[in-house]
C-alpha cells in the first residue's frame, strides 16, 4: 500500500513537471517577440536622441520639425541644386560651429558624408539671408510632375536643421525651375554661394 502510494506520487510529480516545461516553452516565443518588437522600436529614427540627430551623417534621418521655430535656433543649413546644364555642388553649413563642409553627400537612406571641414566667419549673415527671403513661408514642396513623365529636369531642396535636431525641409523637382521654385529663389542661392565661395576661396 505505501509503495502504490510512492509510485503514484512519482507518476503525479513526473506528469506535473512536464506539463509545466510545456507551458514555458509555449510562452517563450512570446516573450521574445516582445522584446524584437522593443528593438525594432529602438532602432527607428523617431528615438533618435538630440546629439544623434546633431550629427552630420545622421541629418538625412533626424526627425523632421512639425512646427515653425526661429531662425535664430537654426545648427545646419543644406543647400542643393540639379540639373544637367549645372554642375552639382551641395552646400552644407554649419552654423554652431562656424564650418563649412567640403564635398557633402547628403542621403536619407544611408549615413551622409563629407571629406573636411573649412572655417566659416559668415554664420550670421547666412541667418539673415533666411530672414531676407522668408524661407520658412516657402512651400514644403513645389513639385507638380510626375517624375516618371520626364527625364532631363531640374531639383532643388533646403534643409534647415535646429538646435533640438529637427529638420525642416523645403523642395521642388520638375521640366520647369521657374515653376517649381519660390519667388526671390535665384537671388537666395547667388548670395548664399557668393558667401560660401569667399571661405572657400572662390569667385
């Protein structure tokens, strides 16, 4: 009677702990999406902390600015035009640090880079041409075409970063720069290259 007793006690014990191995692994995968999901959430721009988005090679994914902010917060300016008949050349500036950067590359898919960095005395006077011609009241964007209508075009876009890493952006792409570009925007671009060219040496 009292081995019967020990033998079922065994059988009861042995059923109880696998069915609770059972559960365990049942919850496991559970958990684990859980904590993928956390990193997936980790890992998108909108984490991005101030210092991150501060960076050069993180400007093409910093978050973008959802409401108007003085000109005076303005870090960084980018500046880029394209089209067959001009040569590209991006102007990137940083106004925190009174540099400009030589060669920029500016993607939204993959780090930005630069080759150097060059004294730049003109910070000021770049935040003035931003007053001057009320970029901020520009459109978000002027393209009407649909790029696949077309093959030789023009584009342009102006970023401006803020001391808290957002970027607000300014764009336009098509057949026609007059008409997809801001009133005063040829006047903009000369002076803003003619203050570059003077710290880079140029005409």
């Amino acid at each position: 009677m009292k081995k019967s007793f020990l033998i079922y006690l065994l059988i009861f014990s042995s059923c109880f702990l696998l069915l609770s191995c059972e559960q365990g692994n049942e919850n496991e995968p559970n958990n684990n999406k859980e904590e993928n999901d956390d990193i997936e959430q980790e890992g998108e721009g909108e984490t991005m902390s101030q210092e991150d988005a501060l960076q050069f090679e993180n400007i093409g994914k910093a978050p973008e600015s959802d409401t108007k902010k003085p000109i005076s917060e303005v870090a960084k300016v980018i500046f880029t035009e394209s089209s067959l008949d001009t040569a590209y050349e991006p102007i990137a500036i940083d106004l925190e640090n009174n540099e400009i950067y030589i060669n920029p590359t500016i993607s939204i898919h993959r780090f930005s880079s630069y080759e150097d960095t060059v004294q730049f005395d003109h910070a000021q006077k770049v935040k003035e041409l931003l007053e001057k011609y009320d970029v901020q009241n520009w459109e978000r964007d002027y393209t009407f075409e649909d790029p696949e209508t077309y093959e030789d075009g023009y584009s342009w876009r102006l970023w401006l970063q803020f001391e808290d890493g957002t970027v607000e952006k300014h764009k336009g792409a098509g057949t026609s720069k007059k008409e997809i570009t801001p009133e005063n925007f040829e006047e903009f671009s000369k002076e803003l290259r003619q203050l570059v060219n003077a710290s880079l040496g140029g005409s």
